[in-house]
C-alpha cells in the first residue's frame, strides 16, 4: 500500500477499435416470399437435349424400356413394331390415342436399351416421329408444335366432335331448387361464395364436365352419363375424392331431392385413372380422351405433381387449340399443397413450381378462399392458423375452399344426418315444428375449391358457349372480387407468418396467394350474355346490369332490339376490344347522369344519344380486333346500325331519289326513342333491384 493508504490509480484501458456497423437488412419486397417448391423428379437430370433422351424408361438404368412414340401421322403398330424387333425383338406395341392430332403408341421391352436406338431406327424407317419419350418418368421436354394448317385444325375438331365414341348426350335444364342452408353458403354472394344467380345464369345445362381422378368410392351415388377407365383396369375405392368433385361442381343427379352443385344440369363423366406411382401417361391420356369426347371443362384435381411430360404438352394443347371444336376446352387443376420444407430451409414450402401441371399457361390454377374473406386457413391443435395451399405466380383465380355441405349426408326425419356428426345441426323449431335436417360439413380445401370454379365456368360456357377460352379468361377476371392480401384478424395467431406471405398485391391486382381475386359467377355470367350487362358489371353497377337483364326478359320490345345471337358475339367483341368496352361504358355514364333529369338531356342537343349509339355500332362493325361475325349476325349488325343513323339524322329514304332527307316524322320518331332510352336510364340506374345479386 502506498503512504496515506490509497490505492493507486489503475491505467486506463485502451479503448477498443470501433466495430464496422453491420449492413441494415434489405427490406423485403412487398410481392416477396419463401419462394421454395421441392424439386420436380425430372428424368433427365437437367440435361439440355430433348426429353428424358438417356434415363427413365429408356432401358439404360437397367430398367425394363417403356416408351411413347409420337407420330404426325397414323401408321399401323404392327409394321412399327416390325421396324424396331431388329433393335428390341421382345418389344411390343400398343396404340394409345390414334386420333388427329395426336398419334401415341406405347412401346414396351423387357430389355434394357437407349432411346437413341429406338429413334434411329424409327427414322431408318422413315417414320414421321414427333418425338420419343419416358412412360413413365416426368421431363420438362416441349413436344414440337404440331404442323397442321387452319384448315386442317378445322377438320380436326369436326372430327373430333362427330366421333362415334364421343357421343355425349347433354342434359335439359331442371326445375330444382337450391336450399338455403348455412352449408350452402358457396352459393351465395355474402360469405365469400360464389354469387351463384339461379334465374339469370341457370344451372349449365348444354354443357359437359370431365373430372380426372384416382378414387372411385361413391361413384354410384352421384348420376353420371359415363364412368371411363383410362390407362387401368381395377379402380381404386379409398376415398369419396372423386365422387365429391362431381357433386360439388355438378351435383349427385336432377331428381327433387338430390344435393345440386353449382352446375346441376351440366353432363358430367369420370374418367379414373391408376394412383400416381404408376406412370406420368394416365393423366394426358384421360385430359386428351375428354377433349376428343367432347369436354366443355375438365377437372383436374387428383394427384398431378411430378406429372409433367412431353405428353402432358400434347395434351394441353390439344384442349387449348381444339378443344370444343376450336375454341378450347377449359382445364382445371387446384393448386396444390406442398407443406414439407426444401432443403436449407426451416419454413414450410407452400409453393407451386413452375414446372407444375398447375402452372402450364394453358391450365386455370384454381386457390382456395376462407368461408368469410381471404385465403383459406385451418386451425391446428395448438389454435394457430396454417395455410392449405401454395403459392406462386400462375396462381390465377380463388373458390371457396372453406368447410362446405356434404353431398351425401342423408338427414334423417329426426334431423341428424346418417353420415356422421360435423355438421350444423339443430333442435326442434318453436311451437313443435320440425328441425331442419342437419347438414355436415366437409373440408374441401384446393380439391373442392377447384370443383367450384368448374362448375362456375360450365355456368358462363352455358350462357355463352361461342366464348373462347382466352375470352373466358377475360370475362372471369374483369368480374372477380377482389381479395385483400392481409389476414383477417379472426386467423390469429399464425403457426409461421411466413405461410401467409406476400402482404401485398402488385397494380395488376396479383397476389401469389389470391391470384387476381375470387370468381364471382353472377356478374360473370350477367356479363356473358349480354354486352351492355358486360359494361355495367365492369363499371361496377351490378344491379342496373341486373334491372336490364330482368327488362330484356319481360319487354319484347327491348328483346328484339337485338337477338342473343349478336349479343354473344358482340360481348367477345367488346372483350377483345378495349376501345369498344370503353365507348360503350361512356355512353351508359351518360344515361347515368341523366337518369331522371330531362333537363340534363335536354342539354346536349336532340339526337346526341342516337348519334352517338350509331357511331358505336358503326365502330363495333369495323373493329380490327373483334372476332369476324358470321353473315348472319353481320347482317343484323349492319341493319341495326343503318336505323340507329337515320334515326339520329331525322331522316327518310325518299321514294323517288333514293336519297334521305329530314322528315318531321322521322324528328317525332327520333325525340320518341331518345325519350324512351333516358327512361329506361332511370330504370336502370334509380330502380332499387329486388333481388339479392351484386
């Protein structure tokens, strides 16, 4: 101790370099998310040449060879088979699918060998070979554009559609009726249902659905036109999957009493296939047999991951470009639930590939949305919200997907239901009435979801079948609803929030959750049948779309200003125009603004309603863009557009030169019709509409 018995002073320490500041984390993207599908299990292994060329089926791992040989044309298997024997003298043949376009033969050996061998001789043989692929393992290969003229497309799709085998008879609208029961809720526009309007869209008779899938338990309960094997010869009885797609999309028969889908005088056929460890072949030898049999829409929703061939390829463009003689058969197929984690990763995957079925730009990838808004999201044990469905930018349209009534619960008398407990029950009603049957809820998930969106597009094909599957594309998306991308607070709390990701949806109105939004098949089949319905539901006047649906029905006048021939050519008009929906929508914001002010009409000078009706006739002629009319509607387009000038003109066709001239009875006539159409501006637009479509 030093003197005094103070301590010294301890040295300062030095002080310590200052540490670099870590670089602030990149904000993430709004549209960002734990983009991550496991990997697809491709044949070639990443190589770049065509198809699976050396693995998988082609016999060089050792496995038995187990090919498909695509053809141009026709050619009998047996002088096929005779030219490959010198290479695979067991090989048999079998001819899949010889139809036009599409010529498949299966070749099968129980020696292993290259497909490079198999191809050689094929085109030793002078063979018009369109490629050779794996049977039974996936490959992201493109099969080649097939080479046929318009013409002959043309032939190929009559002869599709005269096929003997192909005959499917369709069914005549019925007269039942939906219950409204809390289970039904899909239905109805509150909910988040569909919107389903039973008197202005009808229940799809006309048309014909096609559900793919491996499970055939219950298909006696629901009355199908045809149950056809594809690819297999013993069917598969675990689950109702199959069996609940038809009911939900169609429903389980026309008699009084049997539960009724969306579309319940739609024809609906199953078409089964093996379990997915089979082959990759079933599923586009089951889509191309319902495009050559005659399918308005096919579903897809069984089991399709690691499904996607040359073949698949073949016959997606099959239904896209041939499809319902020409203008192409609508393909359905969920999106998919992928919960196992991708390596280097701790989130769940939730996310469609690219390279899956589902993403093919010619297929409608179908979400499921929640009962009350939003995605559809299932609580676990521990009470935390998870999602049931991935992600992804091919995502295109959401249906409900929510808890939904079980097509085969058979309520008793007493109200409790044989099949089983689950649904929303109740006791007797007041003063001893009897209780309504119980109903049971179903999960329906992806599955269902899509068995919706089916029925609704069977909806709008039967109100307008001239529609194109692009312009079907058009019309569902311009009438959704739109879905918010946050979570509803009810779904607290989250199992992992980077389940529910992304948060946002970009200009377009995307969101790798929701697609564009949920399918609203009131306002797309108001839109459907009619162009000035298809102006007012994108303007958002729903009901005036409705008021003038309703008017048309009633008024011969107002029926016969126009056949339903020209409407549905003028609504692909207006959809694959843009600058004739916008004319039309200005002129019906006029009669808007108009409705029940004659001073406002007054205002713009007699005959500017008419001279402006007849410059978009005019217009709606001579479109670039619009489909060509047949002679017929083109003449009825054309004398509609000569009345709508002379009458804006006040004018008449003199006897003697030919030439018009002003008429004070053609004025009267003039004054008379635009009086007329600003009075049913006011039916349109300030008549409150009794009924319960928005």
């Amino acid at each position: 101790m030093s003197q005094g018995g103070s301590r010294p002073a301890r040295p300062a320490r030095p002080a310590r370099p200052a540490q670099p500041a870590r670089p602030a984390r990149p904000a993430r993207p709004p549209w960002d998310f734990g983009y991550a599908p496991l990997p697809p299990l491709l044949a070639d292994h990443g190589s770049t040449d065509h198809g699976d060329a050396n693995h998988g089926g082609a016999g060089e791992d050792g496995a038995p060879l187990d090919l498909v040989i695509a053809l141009s044309t026709a050619f009998p298997a047996s002088e096929i088979a005779q030219h490959l024997r010198s290479v695979a003298p067991d090989l048999t043949l079998e001819p899949l699918i010889e139809h036009a376009p599409l010529f498949w033969y299966r070749a099968c050996a129980q020696r292993p060998l290259p497909r490079a061998a198999i191809e050689v001789a094929l085109t030793a043989a002078a063979l018009p070979v369109r490629y050779v692929a794996s049977a039974t393992c996936p490959s992201h290969a493109v099969a080649p554009t097939h080479p046929l003229t318009a013409s002959a497309l043309r032939t190929a799709a009559r002869a599709a559609r005269s096929s003997v085998d192909a005959h499917w008879p369709t069914r005549r609208p019925s007269a039942g009726e939906d219950p409204d029961t809390s289970g039904r809720w899909f239905l109805r526009a509150e909910e988040g249902g569909l919107g389903v309007d039973r008197a202005r869209c009808g229940g799809g008779a006309g048309t014909r659905l096609a559900v793919i899938d491996d499970d055939a338990a219950a298909a006696d309960l629901v009355d199908l036109e045809r149950a056809v094997l594809v690819a297999t010869e013993h069917l598969s009885r675990g689950t109702l999957h199959g069996a609940l797609m038809v009911a939900w999309s169609v429903g389980r028969g026309q008699k009084p009493g049997d539960f009724r889908g969306v579309a319940p005088d739609a024809s609906p056929r199953l078409y089964f296939i093996p379990k997915p460890d089979a082959a990759t072949l079933a599923l586009p030898l089951a889509i191309a047999r319902a495009v050559l049999d005659g399918a308005d829409v096919i579903l897809g929703a069984t089991y399709v991951e690691n499904c996607t061939t040359p073949m698949l390829d073949d016959a997606l463009d099959l239904a896209w470009r041939w499809g319902r003689g020409g203008r192409g058969t609508l393909v359905v197929i969920p999106t998919g639930r992928e919960a196992s984690s991708p390596a280097g990763s701790l989130h769940a995957s939730f996310s469609l590939g690219l390279g899956a079925p589902a993403s093919d730009p010619r297929v409608f990838c179908i979400g499921p949305s929640a009962r009350s808004h939003g995605w559809f999201l299932w609580r676990d044990r521990h009470g935390r919200s998870r999602p049931f469905a991935n992600r992804g930018p091919a995502m295109r349209w959401l249906a409900p997907g929510d808890d939904m009534a079980f097509p085969f619960h058979a309520p008793t008398a007493g109200g409790q239901g044989a099949g089983g407990s689950g649904g929303a029950g109740g006791a007797g009603g007041a003063g001893g009435a009897p209780a309504a049957p119980a109903e049971r809820l179903y999960h329906a998930e992806s599955s269902g979801a899509s068995a919706l969106a089916a029925g609704a597009l069977l909806l709008v094909l039967a109100t307008n079948p001239a529609l194109r599957a692009e312009e079907v594309d058009a019309l569902v998306t311009l009438t959704l609803e739109p879905v918010a991308p946050s979570v509803p607070a009810h779904a607290q709390p989250l199992a992992d929030p980077s389940d529910v990701l992304p948060d946002e949806r970009d200009a377009d109105g995307h969101n790798a959750k929701h697609g564009y939004g949920r399918i609203h098949a009131g306002r797309a089949c108001l839109a459907a049948g009619d162009p000035v319905s298809l102006a007012l539901v994108v303007m958002g006047a729903t009901d005036a779309a409705c008021v003038w649906h309703d008017r048309r029905a009633a008024d011969p006048a107002l029926r016969a200003l126009y056949s339903r021939r020209l409407a549905r050519w003028a609504v692909r008009a207006l959809l694959a125009d843009p600058s004739l929906l916008h004319d039309v929508r200005a002129f019906l914001r006029h009669a808007r603004l108009i409705a029940g002010r004659p001073e406002r009409q007054r205002a713009h000078g007699a005959g500017a309603m008419l001279r402006h009706l007849a410059l978009i006739l005019r217009k709606l002629a001579t479109s670039r863009l619009a489909p060509r009319p047949s002679r017929r509607t083109a003449t009825e387009l054309h004398a509609l557009h000569v009345r709508a000038e002379r009458a804006a003109g006040a004018t008449a066709v003199s006897v003697v030169t030919g030439i018009p001239t002003f008429s004070r009875a053609t004025a009267a006539r003039r004054d008379a019709l635009e009086a007329a159409i600003a009075d049913l501006a006011t039916h349109l637009f300030a008549r409150p509409p009794d009924d319960a479509a928005r």
